[in-house]
C-alpha cells in the first residue's frame, strides 16, 4: 500500500488528479490536503469523497508546524503538490499571498519530506506541478522546451518559478527525488470561473458581457485537464529522478478565436440565432503586463514517456460547454459570496 499526500486536490486540476489516483489505484490511500480557499471546493470530488482509499485533511501549506506533524502521522510515500494560489489577476493585486502558499507553502512541503524521508530518498518521491507561464512569453513564432531560460512576468508566475527553483535545489543539495511538471492552460469541468473559458461559458449563458483583455490577441495554448492528469499520472510513476517535463496541447488560441467559438456553440445549444453571443463580447483594458503567447513543446513528454493528448480542443470544448450547461447548481454554489465581490472589483473600473 502506497500512501500519498495530494495538495490542492479540491482544486480545478487537483480534483482530476485526485479522483484519477483513487479511481485508478485501489491499492493506493490518496490524502486530499486542502485549504478550501476560495477556489478549493469539496464539491469537485462529491462522486469519489466515500472511496475507502480516500481521505480528506483541511489544513495550510504555509503552516511549517502542522506540515511536519502530518507527515509525522501520515508517513506518506510520495506528494504530489498541486496546492497554490493560481490566478494571475489576484497575483497583481496582492502578490504576497502568491509568495507565502506558492513559495513558502512549496518549501515547508520540501522541509517536511527532506526530514521525514531522510535515507529513504530513493523511494519517496516529491512531484511539484507548475505551470508553462515560468518561461515567460513568446513572440510569434517558437516554442516552449524544458530548456527554455526562465523569465516570468506576473507575480504568479514569479511566485511558481521561485517553488521550480526550490524544488530543483532540493534534488541537487540533497539528492531528493524531485519531478516537475509545467503544463499549458488547462480546461474542463470544475474550473473555477474566474479564468476565461469557464467565465466566458458562464456570462454567455447568463446574457452578461463577456470581457475581453485587451484586443484580444493574446495566445494560449489550451489542454483538456483530465489529459493533463493523465500526463502527471504517467510522469509520476515513469520519470527519472530530477527530470522536467513539459506538458500541452499544440492547440494554440487567440483569446478573441476562442472567445467567438464558445458564443457560436453556445447560439446552437441555447437555441439562439447565429452571433447573437458574440454581440455580448466587450473589450476592456488589457492586463498589466500581459503575457502575448504561450505555446508548449510537448516533444519530450511524447518521446521518452509516450504521452499525447487523448482528444481534439472540439471534442474537449464540446465535453466542457455541455458539463457546465448541466451543473448550473455548482456554478451558482462557486459564484456566490466572496466571488460577487471579486468579479465586481476586477470589472467595475475597466
Ligand atoms: P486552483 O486555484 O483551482 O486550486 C488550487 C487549490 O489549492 C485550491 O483547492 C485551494 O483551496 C488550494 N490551496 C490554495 N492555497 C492553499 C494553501 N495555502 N494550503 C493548502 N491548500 C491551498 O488551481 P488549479 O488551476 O487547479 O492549479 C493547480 C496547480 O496547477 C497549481 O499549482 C497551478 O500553478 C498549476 N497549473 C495550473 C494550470 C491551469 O491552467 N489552471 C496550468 C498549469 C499549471
Ligand atoms: P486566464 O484564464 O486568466 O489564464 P492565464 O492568464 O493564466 O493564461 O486567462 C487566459 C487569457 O484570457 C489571458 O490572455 C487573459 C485573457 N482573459 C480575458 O481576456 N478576459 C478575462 O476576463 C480573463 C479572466 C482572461
């Protein structure tokens, strides 16, 4: 029996990871460490929260104390560390929360292992998930590779390449068994509608503007999550100790592409006549240092370990408009309280 710690696992991707993990591997116990801030939602995991493999712990990444005492009581065999603060526009207004759980959180978890696991190095393994917004941005033309020199931008961003760092430095002072992971933008059920595509679904179906950054010709390079979190199941339990992978999608989009698509299935599947969502896009201004595009080479990940996305951004898109047409309740449950007053904070003076 292998015990594992994942952190963030209420999260958007995290719940994929963690209902992936339980439902895949009955012989391993899967612990759910969340804080259950504003994005983390217990909700997410209502399907699996009763599977014998399956436990959930409330608690801080930040909090050095009750990090060490977990893994004096839990004694877990591996983490896979998916706990952070995730939005770049709530990193602009208050950066520190971005240093204290993306980067003291990532160390007090380093801490832990390397005093718990001490001598058993080689078969306790610490998976750090993180992002492609690391590298920085691209121009035109070109691609990230794990090779690409780091040059983050966004108070997030600087807040993840700072936890890569930590990371990478506990492999080499200490010779733990570290991997990372730095995947594109995610999509899919259970994201939390602050990030463009579940709040473009989300103010189309509501006949509310949908707010475009910019011009609108920012680029993401967008994967369905649940392939992400086959990719971190298949890097976990295949990589060699220290390696980096990158993770994506080579399906690369222009915000504003993006956004006329998900109104154009959103005409069709709310009966309304052709280019009657797009009339509800509206330009706003753009974002303080706003990365123009991202886009991931996933050569590595395919070559070495076999991994590509299982299904096309159509079919992806498709799966995750009709999952939020069906789940109106969480939407209603997540947009509720403290998120009213961020949406009417971030918008109202754009
Ligand atoms: P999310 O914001 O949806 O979820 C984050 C989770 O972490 C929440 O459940 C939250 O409650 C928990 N959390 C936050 N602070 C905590 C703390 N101090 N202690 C314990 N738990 C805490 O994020 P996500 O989009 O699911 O991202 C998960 C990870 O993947 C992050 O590390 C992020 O950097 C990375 N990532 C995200 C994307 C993306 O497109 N969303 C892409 C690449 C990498
Ligand atoms: P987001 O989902 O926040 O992800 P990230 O910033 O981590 O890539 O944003 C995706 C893109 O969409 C990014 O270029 C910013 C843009 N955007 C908008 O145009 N309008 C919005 O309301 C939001 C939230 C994002």
């Amino acid at each position: 029996m292998k015990k594992f710690i994942i952190t963030g696992g209420a999260g958007f991707i995290g719940s994929h990871v963690v209902r992936r993990f339980v439902k895949n591997y009955p012989d391993y116990q899967i612990i759910n460490l969340d804080k259950l801030t504003y994005a983390g939602n217990l909700a997410n995991l209502k399907d699996i929260e009763n599977a014998p493999n399956y436990k959930f712990i409330k608690g801080d990444i930040v909090d050095a104390v009750f990090i060490d005492e977990l893994f004096a009581t839990e004694q877990p065999d591996a983490v896979i560390h998916l706990a952070a603060e995730s939005h770049v526009d709530r990193s602009i207004v208050s950066p520190l929360d971005f240093v204290m759980t993306n980067i003291v959180g990532t160390v007090n978890l380093l801490n832990a292992a390397r005093y718990h696991w001490k001598g058993e190095y080689d078969s306790h393994r610490f998976y750090h998930v993180s992002t492609d917004e690391v590298y920085g941005t691209l121009g035109e033309h070109g691609m990230f590779t794990e090779e690409t020199a780091y040059d983050p931008h966004s108070p997030y961003s600087a807040s993840k390449a700072g936890s890569d760092h930590f990371v990478r430095a506990y492999q080499d002072t200490y010779g733990m068994n570290t991997v990372i992971s730095n995947c594109s933008n995610n999509y899919g059920s259970y994201h939390f509608p602050e990030k463009l595509i579940p709040l473009a679904i989300h103010n189309i179906t509501q006949n509310k503007p949908v707010p475009v950054y910019g011009k609108g010709e920012n680029v993401r390079d967008w994967l369905w999550v649940e392939d992400h979190a086959r990719a971190i199941d298949v890097i976990f339990h295949s990589a060699a100790p220290g390696t980096t992978y990158n993770i994506g999608g080579h399906n690369e989009w222009k915000n504003i592409d993006l956004i006329n698509l998900l109104c154009s299935i959103l005409d069709k599947k709310l009966g309304r006549a052709e280019g009657e969502s797009a009339k509800l896009i509206t330009y706003v201004t753009d974002r303080a240092g706003h990365d123009l595009r991202y886009a991931i080479d996933a050569a590595r990940l395919k070559n070495e370990l076999g991994w590509t996305p299982s299904i096309t951004f159509e079919e992806g898109l498709e799966k995750t408009v009709d999952w939020y047409l069906a789940n109106e309740e969480w939407l209603n449950d997540v947009t509720s309280g403290h998120y009213q007053q961020y949406y009417e904070d971030q918008y109202s003076n754009r």
